[in-house]
C-alpha cells in the first residue's frame, strides 16, 4: 500500500516538474517579436526638438515663419522613428541611399536623400515621419523672432 503511494506521488511531481518547464517554453512560442516591437510606445517623448523648435510632428506643426519655410524640398530631410533608434535601422537606412547627418532628439536623424530614396525610406515599419528641414531649424527660434 505505501510503495503504491510512493508511486503515485512520485508520477505526480514528474508531472509538476514537466509542466513548469514547458510552461515558459509555451509563454515565449505565443510571444510577438515582430511588427508590434516598432509601434510607439505611449510613455515615450515623440516631440521633434531642434535650435529651439519642440512639435511631435503627428500632432502639430512648429510654428515657423512663412519666409523660414522651404518653397520645394531640397533633399535635407528630418526622418523620425517610432522610438529608440537601433544600429540596424540607421544601417538599412545608408543602404538606401540616404546620408545621415546627425541626431536630433527625440528618436530623428538629419538625413540628405533623393525624393527616391525618401520614398523607400518612408516604408520602413519602423519610420514614423519624415519632414523638411526648414531653414528655420538652422536659424532657430530666437534667430526668428529677434529675441535673445
């Protein structure tokens, strides 16, 4: 009788035991590692900050000067994406052809490109906007305004 429930507490701890390994294994299979990872993530800063000007470009424009804006793009480009920038992303964004000039916070390069190039560039999953930049961004807001 006692080597019965030996037994068949011994089968129920193998069956304990297999169950908590496999349960992460089944966590991680069900888990969404693609497209969803390159979403904006609502507690990030998405404001476009540069020489003064603070806008999250999918919500507002800065408020520029007529005169400070450009008539037609001129190939110089702010390119924004959906948060923190990975090493891939700025790599798969030269492969196009594009030349990155520079960060501008939040999550944004300074990137000359052919209105070609900025048409790949604009499906990239993980691009959230793509903007001139304006001669104003170069004088700045102070510039504009006279203030000092």
């Amino acid at each position: 009788m006692m080597d019965m429930i030996g037994k068949n507490i011994c089968r129920i701890l193998a069956v304990l035991i297999a169950v908590v390994f496999l349960l992460p294994a089944g966590m991680i299979g069900s888990m969404n590692f693609g497209e969803a990872a390159v979403e904006t993530s609502p507690s990030l800063d998405m404001r476009v900050m540069v020489n003064g000007y603070s806008f999250d470009p999918l919500k507002e424009e800065p408020n520029i000067l007529p005169e400070m804006k450009l008539s037609s793009p001129n190939g110089y480009f702010i390119v924004q994406m959906n948060g923190p920038i990975l090493q891939e992303w700025r790599e798969e964004i030269e492969a196009k052809g594009a030349t990155i000039h520079g960060y501008i916070p939040n999550f944004a390069y300074l990137v000359f490109m052919t209105s070609e190039t900025k048409a790949k560039i604009n499906g990239l999953s993980y691009v959230r906007w793509i903007g001139n930049y304006e001669p104003a961004y170069k004088v700045g807001v102070n510039g504009v305004t006279g203030a000092v």
